[in-house]
C-alpha cells in the first residue's frame, strides 16, 4: 500500500508526546515519537495547541517500524 501518511502527534504542556499514530505496539508513544524525529524530523510540521504531525510515505513508516523493531 503505498502514498503519504500523516502521522498525527499531541504533546504534553511539557513537551512529552503523550498521543501519537500508526505506533508499533512494543514502543511507548514518546520512543515512537524519538524514532521518527530521529529519521524524518525535518517533516514533522508544527500545530497550534500541542499537536503536530509527520507527512511521510507509507513504504517509509513501514521501514521504520520494521528496522529497529526492538526499543531505542
């Protein structure tokens, strides 16, 4: 299945990521969150009220969650 994605993301008022998609099951939202920042933070597009999201392509979301399966 291919084309974008929008993974959307809630912060806390501390910055913590508290809510986030498409979240493999064996990361905490945050690990998840730190992932993606780490391999596509330059897509992560800011909102106002605590909220953002990733626009990625689904073969890249898949990759991610395949490589590095384990926790970060």
């Amino acid at each position: 299945m291919e084309g974008q994605v929008m993974i959307h993301v809630r912060f806390a008022a501390d910055g913590s990521v508290t809510e986030i998609g498409e979240r493999p099951p064996e990361l905490t939202a945050q690990e998840w969150f730190n992932r993606l920042s780490r391999r596509a933070g330059n897509r992560l597009e800011a909102l106002s009220g605590g909220r953002g999201f990733f626009r990625l392509e689904r073969s890249e979301v898949d990759s991610f969650k395949v490589n590095g399966a384990s926790k970060e």
